[in-house]
C-alpha cells in the first residue's frame, strides 16, 4: 500500500498509508489534515493545492488541461505545484512527499 508524506506548516510531518488510487485529497483527510477541498474534488476550485516535493514531481502523470487552468486561482503557487484531488496514489508512488500550504487548510 502506497504511503504519503504530508510536511504541513511549522514543520510538522504526517505520513499515512492507503490503498492504491485514493486521491491526496483523501488521504490527507485520513490523516487528519484539514484540507479545505471546497468543491468535494470536482476540479471546480484550488482549495486542495499541495505543492509536490521536487524530487517525486516527474514522477507524476502531467496535470491535465483543467487542473493547470485551475492551479492559476490558487494561492501560495509555486513551481511543483497540484491539485490534492487530482493526484492518485499507486504503488510507484510509494513515499510522495507533499508540502500543504497554509493557505490550503480549514482555519
């Protein structure tokens, strides 16, 4: 089962384990991260922007058209930046290391 590294703001590290295909979205939920994700993970808002460690973003499939357009409303954009609901965990991706930005959580 795929794991995912959550370093959230002040430097706290969260790391949960899920089943192949479970959004980042999700698993950041079960993690007990509070993810905003306004639009329930309808590609219709950039509330669940994370921002892709360096060395893991090559090694995901291309954000789509949409999830480009959408990452423009996003706030705290940088270079390596996606869509939580837009990301799938698989086998390959076996320790993803993800920044949330500030801007992503519930406040």
């Amino acid at each position: 089962m795929p794991r995912v590294v959550f370093l959230l703001p002040g430097g706290e590290r969260r790391e949960v384990e899920v089943a192949p295909g479970v959004r980042v979205l999700d698993a950041a939920r079960r993690a007990g991260i509070e993810i905003e994700g306004a639009c329930g993970g309808s590609l219709a808002c950039a509330t669940c922007h994370v921002i892709v460690a360096a060395d893991w973003f090559d090694r995901l499939q291309p954000p789509t058209a949409e999830e480009d357009d959408m990452l423009d409303f996003a706030q705290e954009l940088a270079p390596t930046s996606r869509l939580g609901c837009q990301l799938r965990l698989s086998p390959e991706l076996d320790g993803l290391t993800l920044f949330v930005p500030r801007s992503s959580l519930l406040e």
